[in-house]
C-alpha cells in the first residue's frame, strides 16, 4: 500500500494506541498498606564559636566580707581584667589575670579592704555564642590588717553579640586565713558584671 501524507499519520497514531495498554499493563504501583520508610535524620554537629584568643575589659560589682572575730562589711567594687583563650572545639581553657578595687569597711569601720588582685584558669563548655565555664585560682586581698593570698573558685557565663565583644558575669568565692600578721581571717563572695573587647 502506499502512504501518502494522510495515511501516513494515521497509522502512526494508531501504532501508538495499539501500544500504549501494553506498557501500561507492565506497571503496578505499590500497594497502599505498604510501609514507608523514611530516612534517617542527618545529625546536626555541636553548635561551636570562636572563643580562642586575647581580650581585655572592665568590670562591675558587689563583695560581700566576712572576718573572723568581728564584723564583716560589703559594697562595691570595680576592676579590669586581660586573659587569653584557647578554643578546642567544645572545651576552652584560658587564664586571666584581674584588678578590683573595693573601699569596703571591717571590723565595724576601723578596718578595710582595699583592693583584691586574681591569677585565674578557666576551663569552658562552648556552646556557641554562649560559654559556661568554672575558674579556680589564687588571690591578693590588700586590706589595711595587712595582704593575705588565698585560694578562690566560682562559675561565669560569657555572651558573644559580635566577634569583637564579650558580655558576662562572674560569681566568685574567696578564702584568706590571715591578713598580715593580725591573726584575722576572713571570706569574701563577689558577683560582678563583665565587658571584655577581643583582640
């Protein structure tokens, strides 16, 4: 037979219906009460930040002095402090070093403390932005019984809004057994606020 431009599409379009339920025949969707199994969730690495390096800054706060064998006292106190950090992944260790100035009368006021100097260790949880941390270390309490050094512990916690700037706290709890040769011990807690910029 011979095609002519009519016929030709025509058994085209036939040929196609003609095939068309037999490819349809070789496809079975899976059944409905089939179980899907969903894949297994990615995990999700530890949030971690930068808190490797040095910084310097101020901080603010309270003490809170007791003595033994008289009256204690508390007020204010202000510093600075420098230290530098080492960033490990999760863990950061550092040390500081740190100045507080205190006028805060003992011994019903014929006493004073004067001033307080720290040698700081840290060892930190990185958790991202934020940074809980203990510190132990020795401190210089300056009063006018005379300077004692004594051990120190306490926690922070540490804030990143940018790079460049960190924002925190610090509770601390100190212990001298004598200032000077007076037979005078005392404690002293302090709490402070802290601003330090990143170098």
């Amino acid at each position: 037979m011979k095609l002519n431009r009519f016929t030709l599409p025509l058994a085209l379009t036939f040929g196609a219906v003609a095939v068309t339920p037999a490819l349809a025949g070789s496809y079975s969707p899976a059944p409905a009460d089939q179980p899907v199994i969903a894949a297994a969730p990615v995990p999700v690495p530890a949030p971690s930040g930068d808190w490797g390096g040095a910084y310097a800054g101020l901080q603010l706060g309270y003490a809170d002095v007791n003595v033994s064998g008289a009256s204690g006292g508390d007020g204010e106190i202000y510093g600075f402090h420098v230290g530098y950090r080492w960033d490990m992944g999760t863990l950061v260790t550092g040390i500081e070093l740190d100045y507080d100035r205190a006028d805060i009368g003992l011994a019903g006021g014929t006493e004073e403390l004067d001033d307080v100097w720290r040698l700081k260790g840290q060892v930190g949880y990185d958790m991202g932005s934020t940074m809980l941390y203990g510190t132990a270390g020795a401190a210089r309490a300056g009063t006018s019984l005379g300077d004692e050094t004594g051990p120190f512990v306490g926690v922070g916690l540490a804030w990143q809004p940018s790079p460049s700037w960190i924002i925190g706290g610090e509770v601390l709890y100190h212990d001298f057994d004598e200032f000077g040769s007076s037979g005078v011990g005392g404690d002293a807690t302090t709490a402070t606020l802290r601003a330090s910029f990143r170098f």
